[in-house]
C-alpha cells in the first residue's frame, strides 16, 4: 500500500478528507495541556487514529514529532 493512499483513506475514515493543509503539524516544543471549555472524545476512536498516525510514522520520519506529542 503507497502512504498516498494510506494517508487518504486515514482522512476519509476520520471525516478529515478536507482538513487545511499545515506545513509543520505543531510548533517545536509544543506541549499538550487541557483546556478548560474542551470536549470530551471518544477515546476508542483517539487511539484508532494514534495507531494509524504511529503505523505511518514507520515510513514518515517527518510526522514521527507530531505523533510523539499526542500519544
């Protein structure tokens, strides 16, 4: 499978197929903090998309910080 194709079908399975494109997903040395008016999420489906994000990270070291920061 080519990571193009893995990649669409992460977005299209997770409603993201038209997410804006950033250049760099977090800033260096951001850290995750919880914010008062946040939603709760469904947890099962956070780590289906981790695992995904971690599963691709094996073939794209540029995501690998990003990945790092939220699992």
């Amino acid at each position: 499978m080519c990571q193009h194709t893995y990649i669409l079908e992460i977005l299209q399975e997770f409603g993201l197929i038209h997410c804006n494109v950033a250049m760099m997903i977090l800033p260096e040395g951001f850290k995750m903090g919880k914010e008062e008016d946040s939603k709760l999420v469904d947890l099962l489906t956070f780590w289906r998309i981790v695992g995904k994000l971690i599963y691709l990270t094996n073939t794209r070291p540029d995501v690998v910080y990003a990945i790092s920061v939220i699992k």
